[in-house]
C-alpha cells in the first residue's frame, strides 16, 4: 500500500462545534492559508478519512470561486461551516432563483455551485437547473452536499486541499468493456476484472482519478464477482425507505469477500460510470444510508463525477474520458459531451470543484459517415424487401455485406474499430460488390436488380416539390421528378421523362447521374459510336455497362461490355463504346439503356436510335 508523503498536516478535525468556528475564522484571516478545519462531530468514520486522506493531500489553497453558488438550508448547518463555504462562490444566490431563470440573464452565470444536505437536493432544485445547465455549453455545474452536516463540513474542507504532486495514478476498471487501454492509464477490463483479485488493485494505490464502470444501483456497481459498495456502517437506517438485501438480514447479493468499500478508495477524484449512481433525494431507489456518492463523499475524494439516472456511458466514453485525465481536463463536460449524442440529458453531475485546467481532447466522431448510412439504407430496400428472389446471385454478397454495416453504425465503433479503418474496409467492400453488380447486369441485363425503378416506384408517392424541367439527351425539353418511398423497403427513385423519349433515366438519390450520346441512326451493317457520360458524388470507380434490347442483341454487338471510370465529384468523366448492328438487322426504331454502378447504387439512362437499310426495291 501507497505510504502518505511527509509534511505539515493538511487537516485539523473538530468535534466541538464553537472550537470549529473558530478555527474557521482564523484560517479564513490567515495571509497563508494552514490546515483546513474539519468538523466532524460525533463521527469516527470522518475523522478516520481526514486521516487517511493525508497520503493524497500535502497543500492548502482557496481554490477559484464559481461566478454564482446557491445555499440551500444554510440555518440548519454550523455557522463556521457556513463561512467556510462563503468564498467558494463570488456571489450568493437565494434559492428560488434556481431553474431555468437563472441563466437567461444576461450575462449569466458561467458556472454555478450548489450547496445544501443531501435531503435538499431534490427534483424541485436541481433537476431543472442540471438540464437548463446543461444546454448552455461552457457552463460548469457543481454541488457540495453531504449525508448531514458533518459531512458537508468534511466535503467543504477537501475542496480547500491541493493534490499531492505524487499522487499521478489514472485507472479504468470497466466491467462492460474492452477499451483499447492508452499509456498512462492503468485498464482493467472485463477479463482482468474476472481473472484478478482486484480488491488490493483498487484499494493500494493512491489515485489521481479514478473510474468504475459496470452495472449497478443507487447502492452498488458491479465488477465481475467483486463489487464496489456504497454501505456506510455509520450512517443511521430510515426503515421507511426500500433497502437493498443486506438491510433485511446478513445476506448480500454478491459475495461478501469480495466487496470494495467505496470510502475506502484512495483517490482525489472518482467517477461512478454507472446508472443512477447520485439520484437526486426524492428520486432514490434506496435508502441514503447505501448510496454509492455519498460514501464517497465520507471517503477521501474532493471530486466525485455520478450520474444523475440511467445512462448508455459506454466505449466512446471511456476512450474519450481516458484522453482527458492524461490532458488533465475535467471529467464531467468530456463525458457528457461524449454521451450528447445518445441522450438530451446530462448524464453525470460533478460533486466537489472541479479544478482541471486542461483542455480536453478533440473527440472521435460517433456519428457514422454518410457513406456507411447511405449504403445501409440501400442494402435494406434491396435485402429486407421482394425485389431480390431467395436465389438472385448478389444476395450472398450483399448480405454479407449487410452484416459488417449493422456492426460499423454501432455508436461504439468509431473508437473500438477506428473511423478510418471502418471507411478503408467500406469503401473496399463497396468497390468489389460494385463490380460484381455491373458484371451481373453485363450478363444479365434482365437481373431483378434492374427492376428497381418498377418495384420502388409502386411503393412511392410523388414529390411535387421536386418537379423540375432538364434536357434530354434528344435535346427536348424534359421532366425530372422524385417519387418519396412509402416503407422503409424502398428507396426514393429520381426520374427524367421526355414526351417524345419516355423514360430517359432512373437512378437512386445520391448515385451516379447518367446521359447518353449517339448519332440518331445506323445503316444496318453500320457501327454507332456511343459515349456514355456520368456525374457521380463521390471520388470512386463507377461501372459502366451498355446493353440493347433482347429482341436486338442477336443481331448486334456490343464493345466492350463493360467498362470502370474513376469519378471526379461534381465532374463528367465518359466511357466510350462502340454498338456494330449486322447487316441483316430489320430496320426500325430500337433503344439502347446504360447502367451505371457506385456505392451499391444503379442508375440508367437510356437513349433511342433507328436503324436503316436500302428502301425496299431498290
């Protein structure tokens, strides 16, 4: 076990109220701020912390004052507790000013500290408060509180106290996850958590900062088989309150061999990354006599981060929590700033003055890349819909591909898989099925993918918004229009339709855009040199197939039959092909139709051309 470092003491422990006053009064007249005075009143345990807590604190400082604090019930406390509390804010607020009120002054607050027994922070105080605080970035909540006034007295005093230089120790014990660990950060995962003793991991050392993630209540947070306890031997029982097993009998639900009391952790700050690890009074599950928050309020901590109810804290959090302790960047903002994502609500509240200067970390992105969505979205209507039989051959592929896309949206892929990397394997599995897709058409231009336009288009209404007048290929003026998907089995379909052409082209929002150039008419025998133009969104191959009806592919040939084009955004970039119609080919009006590929998704234009032949007779 970590030995306390040498030196003047950092603590002086009252149990006599007036004694307690007085010291307050001289160590607040001091020049040179000396032990902080601690009131402790009847309570052994607290006095025991003072103690212990002389291994992580060897300085005394005022720390920083919020813009605005809040005292609720200051009548009740110690009138030397409540001057000990006076400098920590710059000014003082009655009560009722708390709730969204109060920060739409202007200027408001840019940070808020709220005082008051645990009794008092209720859903009326802080609940609004915590959520109009919330929604203000930059703005930095705290709360002091305390079983009773003795440990409010003892929360005050560490909030005096200066981390000892030698206390560096950053962990993460998670029994949810496996985060890829970071140099500095001592990581005990779910396989340590469960092949370890962790009792003396967690107790030994003296941390800076500390996490414990894993599932729990108001009274506990699960490890594996050890658990983190919030019981104080101390505190006095209310039977009118819900206990959890131990208050009914010698039983707990774990085994008692493996339980870690949580004031017993020796750490400057801990975080509890766990549901409803702080609720607010009237919101508690057990009786405060278990609560996990203000155990470690009793303990030696002078920051505890809890969260308010339920959360999803998870990968991403943890990754970017670690980041943060190694930059010496609060706790509280990084991870609510990580959870924002998932929820409107904070998730974590901070006990105690925050008083890390750092500036946390630029966060990995959890939203997922358009890309992954837009291809999600298009393997759905293709897979989760009628339009591809059980044995269409671009099944298998699709759904393996289908499977890997379910697992890369997960919020948590971002930091376990690495962004770049979940693009490098998308945009390369996009690559391969997109030219399985063009070979496919290439065989078989009647593939029930081609007949995407007809399926969707049914299960579609129009946008009249999108009604819009383009060219076509003919050089008439022509309709372009999108028809809105009704299910989620279809996708939106954009159409061109010229009166003398008919349906000129089709394509999903977002693929490859697609015009078709070539002479009106070929004699028969005759080759007719065909471009085929696309404008696609994305700097990727696209394939390009040319095909003519069935009743005409006997007497025709097509070079090549396919080809790939590297698309420029935003550009035209062109295939050429050459279509030569044998000399017995009849004469009349035939069309030819071009598909283009990327991303899963397929376009088609299509452009009318006549053979000829000698008149008849001649």
């Amino acid at each position: 076990m970590s030995s306390a470092p040498s030196g003047p003491p950092v603590f002086s422990v009252h149990s006599d109220e007036a004694d307690y006053q007085a010291a307050v009064g001289t160590f607040l007249g001091a020049g040179t701020p000396t032990a902080v005075p601690v009131w402790v009143s009847s309570r052994a345990d607290l006095a025991a912390s003072a103690e212990q807590a002389s291994a992580l604190y060897t300085a005394v400082a005022r720390p920083t004052p919020y813009t605005r604090g809040v005292l609720l019930g200051a009548d009740a406390l110690p009138a030397g507790l409540v001057e000990l509390i006076r400098p920590l804010a710059s000014e003082w607020l009655p009560a009722d000013t708390l709730g969204p009120e109060l920060f739409a002054t202007d200027p408001g607050p840019r940070s808020l500290l709220i005082v008051g027994l645990y009794e008092l922070l209720t859903l009326e105080h802080v609940r609004d408060t915590a959520l109009a605080a919330h929604a203000h970035a930059g703005l930095n909540l705290a709360l002091l509180t305390g079983r009773d006034a003795a440990s409010l007295a003892w929360f005050t005093a560490k909030q005096y106290a200066v981390t000892a230089p030698g206390v560096a120790e950053l962990g993460l014990f998670t029994a949810t996850d496996r985060p890829v660990a970071i140099e500095g950060v001592r990581v005990f995962d779910e396989r340590r958590l469960e092949a370890e003793d962790i009792q003396p991991q967690v107790l030994d050392p003296l941390w800076r900062r500390v996490m414990f993630q894993g599932h729990g209540k108001d009274d506990s947070i699960n490890l594996a088989e050890f658990t983190l306890c919030g019981l104080s031997e101390t505190a006095p029982r209310r039977p009118e309150l819900l206990g959890p097993r131990c208050a009914y009998g010698p039983d707990c639900y774990k085994p008692k061999d493996k339980l870690i009391p949580l004031h017993e952790v020796r750490a400057a700050e801990i975080v509890l990354s766990s549901c409803n690890s702080a609720p607010l009074a009237d919101a508690v599950v057990y009786d405060p006599k278990y609560q996990l928050m203000l155990n470690a309020i009793d303990g030696t901590a002078k920051d505890i981060v809890a969260a308010l109810t339920v959360h999803d804290s998870d990968r991403p959090e943890n990754d970017a929590w670690m980041r943060a302790v190694l930059a010496g960047a609060p706790s509280t903002p990084t991870l609510n700033a990580s959870i924002g994502t998932a929820q409107p609500y904070p998730a974590f509240l901070h006990y105690g003055l925050a008083d890390d200067p750092g500036a946390a970390p630029e966060q990995v992105p959890q939203q997922p890349d358009p890309l992954l969505l837009t291809t999600s979205a298009r393997l759905t209507a293709y897979l989760a819909s009628d339009l591809l039989p059980h044995n269409n051959e671009l099944r298998p592929r699709l759904e393996k591909l289908a499977r890997k896309v379910e697992q890369w949206v997960a919020r948590q892929e971002p930091v376990a898989r690495g962004r770049e990397r979940i693009m490098s394997d998308l945009t390369s599995d996009l690559q391969s099925l997109d030219h399985t897709i063009a070979t496919a058409l290439t065989n078989d231009p009647e593939n029930e993918l081609a007949d995407y336009p007809g399926y969707f288009g049914v299960r579609s209404v129009l946008d009249p918004a999108s009604v819009r007048t383009v060219e076509c290929n003919c050089g008439r003026p022509a309709q372009e229009f999108t028809k809105k998907a009704l299910v989620p089995t279809a996708l939106d379909t954009v159409t061109v339709i010229c009166l003398r052409c008919g349906d000129v082209s089709f394509q999903v929002p977002g693929s490859p855009e697609v015009w078709i150039e070539a002479a009106d008419e070929v004699a028969a025998g005759g080759t007719l040199d065909v471009r085929v133009r696309v404008r696609a969104g994305r700097r990727a191959p696209v394939g390009i197939s040319l095909f003519v009806p069935r009743y005409l592919r006997s007497d025709c040939t097509i070079e090549p039959d396919r080809q790939k084009v590297k698309a420029v955004p935003g550009k035209e970039v062109e295939a050429s092909f050459k279509v030569t119609v044998h000399s017995n080919t009849p004469a009349q009006a035939y069309y030819m139709t071009a598909f283009a590929v990327q991303d899963l998704g397929v376009s088609t234009g299509r452009r009318h051309f006549g053979v000829t032949s000698a008149p008849y007779g001649d």
